[in-house]
C-alpha cells in the first residue's frame, strides 16, 4: 500500500516558509536540505544526563553511579582530563550547524547554515564549539566609483565589531546542503544583486589523495540584475586561532604570500598559530585572474569597534596590501587576517570570485604526547609544516576537477526518480561524519608493528600489512561526545559507508583490529558496571574501540570501561561478519588468507558460551546492543543471530580457502544452532528478545534481524548459507514494522529499540525506548533486502525528518532520542549505516534487471 507522505512534504517545506525572496540561487541543485537562514526550530531538546534515569533503573545502577561519579571526578578535577563519556558535562543542543569543510583526517573546520564558523576538530579527535565572531564574509558594491552598499552576510548582530555593518535580514538568504558541497544564496535587499556562495571540500569516493587534504574552496557567483555595471568585492576575514583561550597565548603571527606556478598564482594571508602542542598555520587564499583584483590586511585586532579595516574597505572596495609580516602578538592578544577579491559585473551579468580556506598541521601529537603522527596528506604536501601556499594552490587549481568527480559519482542517486528527495539528503548529508567523526589518517611509521606481536606464520598479520603501509591507519570516533576511536559494535553499522566509498580505509581499519585481537592486556582495572576488576584486553577478543585522542590510542585500546568488554558477545561475530562481507564487496582474496586465521581464533573463544551444546551461544550478563540495563539470560535474538549468521559466513570462508574439515564443523554447529534458535526463540510472529521467560523476554526488539541483514549485504542467507527461514524473517519484519515503527509516535519516528507486544514502548531499561538512528536505517535496509521497499523507506523516513527538520540536529546527527524531551550522544558514527540502504537497492536493481534480462532472454526462446 501507498504510504501517506503528506508529512514529510509540510515539514520539509517548513524549513523555507519565511524565505521572501524569489531569487533561487545560481547553480543550486534541487535536491538537498534547505532552510531559510530566519528558520527557527520550535522543538528545543536535551541531552540525556543522569538525572534523566528512571527511579525503578536507578535502583538498578546505584553502584554504577557511585563509580562513575568517583572515577569522573578523578578524571576531571586531578588529571585535569576530558572524561571519555561526560555524563554530567553533555554538549546543549545548538540548532546551527551546517557542512563541515575540510577533506578526511586533516582536522575539520565546521559552517553553521547561518555562515558562522563554528565548530572546531584541529586537534585530533578533541572538540570545541566557540564560534568565533570575527571570522566572515562582507560584500560591498560599488557603482561609478562610489560604495553604494557594504554588508556583513551574518545575520547576527554581536557586541563587538560594532564599527561593521551587522545584521542581514535572514528572509532573504537560504542555505542548501549536498555534502560535501553547500551553497548560500543571498538576495541583497534593494540592490537587485544575488550573491552564491558554493562551499567544496574534497571528499571523493576511491580517492586517498585528494580526500586528505585540510582544504575547503569557496567560489561567489554575483548576478547582477540592474541594468548597470557594478564593482564587487567579496572580503573574507579570520582570526588566527580557533576560539580557544591559547588564541589569546601570544606569539602567533601573519604574513602575506604570493604563489605561482604552473602559469597559475594564487595569493593571500598566512595566519601562523604557535602553541607549544600541534602548532598549525592557517590560510585564506585567492586566485589571481587578469580582471580581479586581489588585496589583503595582514594584520588586525578583531576587539573593539574595529572600524579602521571597515572604513579601509569602504573607501575603494580594496584593502591596503600593506608587505612584510605582522609582529608576533603579546600575550592577552590576539590577531585576525582579511582578504578581498574585487571584479566589475555588466548590467544583467554574472560573475565569480573564488577564495580558499586551508590549514596545516601535519604532525601530531595525542593527549599522552608519547609518540607523534603524521597526517596522510604530508605524503603529497610534506611535513615542515609549510604547505599552506601550495595547499591553497593546489585546491583553487583543482576544485573544477573534484566538483566533476562529486557529480560523476552522485548523479545515478540524485537522477533517481524512484528514490525521494529526502533519502536523497539523508544519504550525501549523513556522510559529514566520516570526515567530522574527530578523524585522523596517519601514515604507517616505519618501526610500526600492526600484527599485536604474532607473525603471519603462526597465524598472525604482517607487520605492516600492504594496505595500511599504501593507504595509512584510519580512525574515526563513536562520537563527538562519545570520544572513543573505531568503537567497534558501532563501526559494524556505520562500516557500509567506508567499505562503499573508501574501502581500502575500511580494510586499514580491520588489519588494526585483528592486529589488537590477538594482543593481550592484563593490566587490572575496575570496570563501573559491575565493580569487578578484570583484565584491560583479554586475547582473541576483538577490543571495544582503539582508545581515546586524549591518551595515546592504538597504543592503549579499550577506553571504554564502563562493561569488562571481554563478556560481550557480539564483538567477535561483528568482525567475523564484517570480513566476509568486505571480502564479498572487494575480492581482496589476500585480505581473506590473512583474516581467516585470526576469524577461527574469535570464533573459537566464542564457543565457550555454548554452555548447553546446543550450538548456540547464551549470554550471561550484558550483552551489547542488547541495552544497557536489560539482562539477558539465554540465548537472545539479537546475538543468537549474529552467531548463526557469523558460522554460516564461516562454512562460506572454509569453502573459499578449501578446508573442508572446518567447513563439515561450522556447518554442524550451524544446523543444530539454527533448530535450537528457533525452538527457543520464534513465537510464531517474531523472534523474542531472549529466551529467559521473564517479564520482558518476549518484546520486540527491533535490530532482531541484523545478523541476516549482514548475510543479505554479503549475497547469502539463501540456499546452502542459510541460517533464518525467509517467512520467518519476513514475518518479523512485518511485526517490527507494525509495532515499532507504526505503532510509536503516529508511525513518524522511526522505529523503537523495544516494544512490547501490547504496542506500547519496553520501558524496562535506559534504552530500551529510544530510537537509535543507525540501527533503524539498517533495519530499513534489511526490509529493503527482503521486498518491503515501502516500509523500509517510511521506516528511515521517520529518523530523518526527525533530525534534519524537526530538531534541528543538522550534521551532529546523535545516537538516540525518545519520543518526547531528550536525546543522547550528539554527532555520532551509527548513522552512517544508511549507506547499507544504498547497498541494498542496488541488490535489488541487479535482481531487477537479471530478472528482466531472464524474461528478454526466455522470450527470444520462445
């Protein structure tokens, strides 16, 4: 049946009701997210925080509390240390944000849709949210040799700089995001002029150079509607710093440069920021053109009025261009550069002006400052720490280039008409995080040992694996506010965007972790679940994450200390499957000989908790996704699942690499798995959540299938690797679909973790009411693996609207929110997991047309 989106419509056109202007932009694509730079969202949520859990989950985790509370105050009042989860200290929600700029793992530089600079991630994997005042675009016009109009394009109105003109009228500006691409159409009141400001950052799938780069290209497209000529100028000002109190640290320093090579210069300010940890040199860069005239400011303080540098470009709609470099600031000081690029535009014309943002900090070092790394991009720019000339004039000189790459590769999706407008957004959009998810890709250093010390011969990886010494180690965090690197049961969802897009960084990432299964920690520390001390990392189980930015991750794994990790289950299943099914997407046959051995080990380790020989795993405790707070005993839908999926990829890998024997034992393990799941499990409409009898044993969880969902993304579950009876997957499916999804919320949320099978949401834990964004787009692929095209679309539809239109969580997409008043972990990795819809419908367009080819190919027959 045809679902009702009339929804979906309203509120996607709400974003734009108070935009006054017919003006529509220049070159802005139709499909994207838009919003009026006057919207306001209605909705203001907040954070999750302990005050949050309920009286009767209280009782239950007093003991965690009180451990928690003692280790955060340790952490924050002694060391002076950022806790890895804040629970008293979450980010408030700011309903700004926009794309952020900058390539993958050079640090980003976040734009909220209202143009200001926002968001800052330079130092690895540490954020902070200042938005820094100064740091703008002002347009002046000027006809006949007179300014006739010059503007701040904000529409803020602070106290400081109040020598500048603030205040642009919002109703008439609106912001367009595409990532990595996004556009801001001004239309200047009275002036019959139409500014475009299109922002491009360099994030191309399969490219591991230029999607490295710490780069972002503005380009101005100025439509001149009068029937006059008109001078513009366009000037772009920073501030040498990024917010923070070291701006203010003292000896930072600017000076101009000029640059020409290849028949090409380009020209601007250097803004050198000197701390005594990771130092970096900002840039803002023009091209220069025959018919633009490019002038700069090296040099001014952004307090006070600061109407000097207003009234310098007021006069002429140039800047003074004074030469030599400013002197470095005294301390309590800080320092701001601008740049201006001016050409005429013809009555009824157009034209460009085109300014780059670049910034440079090629060596880092972690919060434990023992070891330094080196960005991925020094490979191409070096590592002295002066490549922002080159940088800027790589990118002002390349972008046509990326820009034609970004629409080659979006095209087939956009042009799509069986796909709609908002998947379209969900999908390019919800991207911002592999580059915004406190990112580093570091080169390989040659004394580095990846293998956790056991050599290929015995089972082990090299030390430096092929793919990681080409394409560098790659990390990226659960979330901005869950600061652990590459944490793994969630990289299991988000994991489809990278083996899509960047797969040989998807594969980097896995020889990591196979290299830490077979390492050991035995350090003993006391994990705050359960007050137990146990080992850090135990052997031949896959770690929670790689570490934290603010220790020395890859050195120290596991970060996360709240669960001893070595009791989940699905951590070990979650990397078996993910190697098939990497193996599946990329035919790395030599990937496939170096994991076998290390799958065996976790498989066997794992084997353990088949405690009744049944061959299926029980879980005793907690297990992950299985939610915080909920126990489970017996054997679960969710991890059963991924066991029986993980053997059946286990028979397949045996059948690959020709070892019969452990084929004929994964398989037995399978069928006598696959009878017992079922026995205990299937109630006739859905799996149970687990199979212990108690109170909530028997709500619908709805991840209950996503063991099958990975068979499907790898091309079993079918034939002789199969573990789920198709009816009963699609009749789960459907349960899940009528109650979680259509039952909550009026069926435009998105589906909750857990309902019960009355229809109203399982309250029983933290997080068995919230709805996890990347695990309804991965349940939404699983539908769309199984036929149920419209329902899965309605089902992510929810999610999306949600956060992109309702709550105003552009690009900081969280982890989880309830259906009334909070949500949880801003900006976070899970939603990735939309790509694995992608990944989907083009499984399904291949049936489609070997289907239609097997009709054609019957009828000639006939």
């Amino acid at each position: 049946a045809k679902m009702n989106t009339d929804w979906g419509e309203k509120s996607t056109a709400d974003l734009m009701s108070r935009y006054v202007s017919k003006e529509m932009g220049y070159g802005v694509p139709q499909e994207g997210w838009r919003i009026c730079l006057a919207h306001e969202f209605k909705e203001k949520r907040k954070p999750f925080q302990a005050k949050d859990v309920s009286l009767s989950n209280i009782w239950d985790h007093v003991g965690l509390g009180i451990r928690y509370l003692k280790w955060w105050y340790k952490k924050t009042q002694v060391e002076k240390k950022a806790p890895f989860i804040d629970m008293f200290g979450a980010q408030p929600l700011r309903q700004i944000y926009g794309a952020p700029l900058g390539g993958i793992g050079g640090g980003t530089i976040t734009r909220g849709w209202r143009g200001e600079f926002c968001r800052w991630q330079l130092n690895p994997g540490m954020y902070h949210y200042k938005t820094v005042t100064a740091n703008q675009f002002t347009v002046c016009l000027r006809r006949g040799g007179q300014t006739v109009y010059q503007q701040v394009l904000s529409v803020e109105r602070p106290p400081t700089l109040q020598g500048w003109n603030w205040g642009y009228c919002g109703e008439y500006a609106f912001y367009h995001a595409l990532y990595p691409r996004a556009w801001t159409v001004y239309h200047l009141p009275g002036q019959n002029v139409t500014l475009t400001c299109r922002q491009i950052s360099p994030i191309i799938p399969h490219d591991y150079q230029d999607s490295s780069l710490p780069v972002a290209v503005f380009v101005w497209d100025i439509e001149n509607k009068n029937d006059y000529d008109l001078d513009v100028s366009i000037m772009f000002t920073m501030v040498n710093g990024s917010g923070q109190k070291d701006d203010k640290s003292g000896g930072h320093w600017n000076e101009p440069f000029h640059l020409e090579k290849e028949g090409e210069a380009v020209s601007g300010v250097l803004l050198h920021h000197c701390p005594p940890l990771n130092p970096y040199t900002l840039c803002i860069a023009a091209r220069e053109q025959p018919d633009r005239e490019v002038s700069h400011q090296t040099a001014f303080s952004p307090k006070g009025t600061c109407s000097s540098l207003w009234s310098d470009l007021i006069t002429d709609g140039r800047l003074d261009s004074p030469t030599g470099s400013s002197p470095p600031t005294p301390r309590g000081d800080k320092v701001a550069a601008a740049l201006a690029v001016s050409c005429s535009v013809s009555a009824q014309g157009h034209n460009s002006l085109e300014f780059c943002l670049a910034w440079d900090m090629p060596k880092i070092t972690f919060g434990s400052r023992e070891r330094e790394h080196i960005r991925r991009y020094t490979r191409y720019f070096g590592t002295k720490g002066d490549a922002s000339p080159s940088l800027s004039h790589y990118a002002l000189t390349h972008y046509r280039q990326w820009e034609k790459s970004i629409e080659e590769w979006q095209r087939p999706i956009l042009q799509d008409k069986s796909l709609p407008s908002w998947y379209k957004s969900a999908l390019f959009n919800e991207l911002y995080f592999v580059a915004d998810g406190g990112t580093v890709w570091t080169e390989l250093s040659e004394d580095a040992d990846v293998s956790g010390g056991m050599r290929s011969e015995d089972g082990g990886l090299p030390a430096q694996p092929a793919v990681i010494k080409e394409y560098g180690r790659f990390a990226y965090l659960e979330g901005q506010e869950y600061r652990m690197y590459n944490t793994y049961d969630v990289h299991f969802y988000a994991s489809f965007a990278l083996i899509m897009l960047w797969p040989k960084l998807a594969l980097s990432l896995q020889y990591d972790i196979a290299g830490s299964v077979v390492q050991q920690d035995p350090t003993e520390r006391l994990h705050l679940m359960s007050g137990r001390c146990s080992p850090v990392k135990a052997k031949n189980v896959v770690p929670h994450d790689i570490g934290d930015p603010d220790d020395e991750p890859w050195q120290r794994v596991n970060a996360y200390l709240i669960h001893d990790t070595a009791d989940w289950k699905d951590l070990n299943l979650k990397f078996v499957l993910q190697v098939y099914r990497d193996f599946h997407l990329t035919k790395d046959s030599q990937y496939l000989q170096d994991m076998w051995p290390i799958c065996q080990a976790v498989m066997e380790s794992e084997i353990k908790f088949d405690l009744d020989g049944d061959g299926l795993i029980e879980n005793s405790g907690y297990a992950d996704q299985t939610y915080d707070g909920w126990t489970v005993t017996g054997p679960s839908a969710y991890c059963g699942g991924l066991w029986l999926a993980s053997l059946c990829v286990m028979c397949k890998m045996a059948r690959l690499v020709e070892n019969e024997e452990k084929y004929k034992y994964y398989r037995d393990l399978l069928d006598r798995g696959s009878a017992a799941f079922d026995q205990l499990l299937w109630n006739g409409k859905y799996y149970n959540y687990d199979s212990s009898g108690r109170d909530f044993s028997n709500s619908v969880m709805s991840d209950q299938c996503a063991g099958h969902w990975f068979l499907k993304a790898s091309e079993l579950g079918e034939g002789d690797y199969q573990a789920f009876p198709k009816e009963k997957i699609q009749t789960a499916l459907k349960t899940v679909f009528d109650l979680n999804v259509m039952s909550f919320a009026g069926g435009h949320m998105g589906a909750v973790n857990g309902m019960r099978p009355e229809g109203v949401p399982d309250r029983s834990s933290v997080q068995s009411d919230e709805v996890w964004i990347g695990v309804v787009y991965g349940l939404a692929a699983t539908m769309i693996h199984e036929g149920m095209w419209e329902e899965g679309m309605r089902t992510a539809e929810g999610c999306y609207r949600t956060v992109w239109e309702r709550l105003g969580m552009a690009f900081q997409t969280p982890e989880a929110y309830c259906e009334k008043g909070i949500y949880r972990s801003l900006a976070y990795m899970r939603p990735l997991s939309i790509w694995a819809m992608q990944l989907a419908l083009n499984a399904s367009q291949k049936v489609i047309s070997s289907e239609n080819g097997l009709q054609t190919h019957l009828q000639l027959l006939m």
